[in-house]
C-alpha cells in the first residue's frame, strides 16, 4: 500500500504514517477486546448487551453533535495544510458552532434516555445513557479537533489520540470495577475517557494552529455549517451502518442474544479498523488530487491500492476466523459466547470481498459532494436495516451477520457508480 503514496506526499512518510496507526490499531484492539472481557467477567452478558446497545446510541447522536463540521474541516484543511494562516479561520470557524451543536445534542441524548430504553426494551439502557451524556458533548467536540489533526496530517499524533481514547476508556472501566460500580451506569466510562482526550487534543491543536486569531471565522462557520447541513446525515449513517445489527438485535431478541453477538461485531470491527487506517490517510489525499482535478492520477492510486488491500485483508481474514475459537477460550470462561463464532465468520467474508474499495468510501465527501455522499450512505444504511429486519426473525444473530457483510458489498457497487457518474472518476 505505501507504494501508492501521492507525489506530494514522500513514500516514507506515508509508510511511517501507516506504521503508527496500525501500531495504534494494536492498542485500541487489545483496549477494546480488553473492555469487553472485563465488563463479561465482572458482570454478565446482559450488561455487556447493555454496554453496546448504548454505545450505539452515543455513536448515533455524536453524529448530530459534530454535525458533519469534521468531514467539512478535514477536506479544507488537507487543501490548504501548507498555509497555516488560512487553517486559523478555517479551524476557528468550525471550533463555534460545534460547541453549540454538541452542547445542544448532549442535553437532548439525556432527555431521551427513556425513550431509547423503552424502544430497545431495556430499562437499564436509558441508566446507560444518562450516564455517557457528558461524554457525548466531548465525543462531538473531539471528532473536530481530530479531523483537524487528520487534515493536517499530523498522522503519527493521530494515531496516539486514537490510541488514547480507548486506553483511558479501560482505565476508566478498571477504576469502575474497582469502585464496585453498577452495570447499567458502566458507559460513565465514555465521559471519563472523552473529557480527557478533549483536555489533550486542545493543547495539541492550540500548538499548531493560533486558532483563537480566528480572523473571519464567521465566513467560515456559515462554509462549513453548509458543508454540514449536507454531509451530517453521511456521518450518522456511515456510524449508524455499523451499529445497525445491533440495534436491530436490541429490538427483536433479548439483551444476552446481544451480548453474544457484541463478541462477534467486537472482534471484526476490530478487523475493519485495518481498513479505517487506509482510510484515514487516504481522505488527505483524496482531497488534494479531487480539488486540483488529477483524476486520472488518483484512479491508478486507487487501482494499485485496492488490489493489494485485497490481497493482504483475504490472508489476515483468514487467519482472524481460524484463531477466533481459541480467541474466545483464552479471553471468556463462559460458553454462550461460543455461538458468536458462525457471525464472525460472516462478517469477516463480507469485510473481505468488500475491503478494495472501503479505504476510499469517503471520496464524494472529499469531493466537495457532501449531499451525494449522504444520500449514498442512506442507501447502503437502508439495505442493512431491511436486511436485518428480514433475516434476524428466521436466523436469529447469523441474520443479523448477513445482513451487515451483504451491506459491505452493496456499498461497494454503490460507490463505483456514483463516483463515476459524479466525479467522473472510475474506480
């Protein structure tokens, strides 16, 4: 993969970049795998369902809460990383109305905490929620600041934010079981983690871009709240997408039917972050080869990297599903998880036949076609909800595995025919 590196961007660089994030990849594997197995000790798979329905919901409103500001401040930044005076205004105006976004989203993801749990029937839920709600105005705030960090390219300093994130999360987990704190009241983890990482990344972004000189902020507050009026509906489905089964799961079968699939969607979202690392370095550079019309430039970069993602996501794919089984032996002591294997399997063949093109799932966005981009997110999200609604009666948590890896593939065709129609680029 470094060897599609664009001219502008040194070949070492790029594969000192990638070394870092997947570095950070191994730690937010081992953190999260770790949480998991923590919360399945020292509580039960209820809870643990408990955990991840809430999740899913906290992923859900941060979308609403940055707002699409991050996909806008990422692509402008990435065109103009070089001109550290133009980033001033650039970061500033986004920096104003994403406080007032992800303070507002906060309070409402409190109000409705009952609701959520009414529909998920799950009492303990709304306990969940209430509890995270701090964590979400941060959450918000940070997908800001990161993507700042990300158009900048700073890519080593984002790998250890992305890092970080999921070690404090386990800190904060270690120090609830150690204080004997209650299931439903565990997603106080992500207010914990998310205040901190905020604390972090201001000083971070304050030593690099004097954003409180922030010029005509204004301007660009109303660019990017445009950008994001259209591309925010993107960034709740695109997060929306992977929590969908589930969700789906929450609503047709119990909460310890959830917890045994949370192990399987666990361990391959774990699996797809290899593909969100590509992906992370790859927007920059979509952004600058998209707006100075290199199209044809940027379609052998994308020819050279998707075959070899192919390749090196079919043999890592499979020896993930081999290792599985002796994963779940060493990690859990209780056999219900053990049906978590047939899901895991699925997902991880649909993540395979898909993982050509995944790292460059956000190239309408860095086209400066944020409505597209969302309505290509609506129609993948759709396919998985009614997939899921249809399988998950009749197969149970298998159904809901088949529905999601179906949906990687349906993304696929969707955005080879839009990228052509759209940017002209073929892919």
């Amino acid at each position: 993969m470094p060897e599609t590196a664009p001219e502008e961007l040194p070949k070492n660089r790029f594969r000192v970049d990638l070394a870092w994030n997947y570095a950070s990849l191994i730690v937010l594997g081992i953190s999260g795998i770790t949480l998991n197995v923590v919360i399945g000790l020292y509580y039960d798979s209820a809870t643990l369902g408990v955990f991840n329905q809430v999740f899913a919901a906290y992923i859900f409103f941060s979308m609403l809460a940055s707002g699409g500001l991050n996909f806008s401040v990422l692509r402008v930044i990435a065109e103009h990383a070089d001109d550290r005076n133009h980033c001033v205004s650039v970061l500033c105006g986004a920096l104003v109305p994403a406080a007032i976004l992800s303070s507002a989203v906060a309070v409402l993801f409190w109000w409705s905490a009952d609701s959520i749990a009414a529909w998920l029937d799950s009492e303990a839920v709304a306990d969940g929620i209430r509890a995270a709600s701090v964590g979400l105005f941060f959450f918000a705030f940070n997908k800001v600041l990161l993507a700042a960090v990300n158009g900048l390219r700073r890519m080593r300093a984002f790998a250890v934010y992305q890092a970080l994130r999921y070690v404090l999360l386990l800190i904060g987990l270690l120090l609830a079981v150690g204080f004997d704190v209650p299931g439903p009241w565990l997603a106080a983890v992500f207010s914990f983690a998310e205040a901190i990482l905020f604390a972090v990344l201001a000083v971070e972004i304050s030593t690099q871009v004097a954003w409180w000189r922030g010029g005509d902020w204004r301007l660009w507050a109303r660019r990017h709240f445009s950008f994001g009026i259209k591309s925010v509906l993107s960034g709740i489905l695109l997060e929306l997408n992977s929590r969908v089964d589930i969700l789906m799961l929450g609503y047709f079968l119990d909460d310890s039917e959830v917890g045994i699939y949370s192990y399987a969607a666990l361990f391959a979202e774990g699996f797809f972050q290899l593909l969100v690392v590509l992906r992370n370095n790859y927007n920059p550079v979509l952004a600058r080869h998209l707006s100075s019309g290199r199209l044809r430039e940027l379609e052998l970069l994308i020819r050279h990297g998707r075959n070899r993602t192919w390749l090196a996501v079919a043999v890592a794919g499979i020896v993930a599903i081999l290792a599985y089984p002796l994963a779940l032996d060493i990690l859990t002591n209780k056999p219900a998880f053990q049906a978590s294997l047939y899901p895991f399997a699925i997902l991880i063949g649909g993540i395979i036949v898909a993982a050509g093109y995944l790292p460059f799932q956000n190239t309408l966005s860095m086209a400066n076609l944020p409505g597209w981009h969302s309505i290509f997110m609506l129609l993948v999200v759709a396919f998985n909800i009614i997939a899921n609604a249809i399988l998950i009666p009749d197969f149970g948590i298998r159904g809901a595995a088949g529905a999601t890896a179906c949906a990687f593939i349906v993304s696929v065709l969707l955005l080879r025919l839009m990228a052509r129609r759209l940017v002209g680029l073929r892919i």
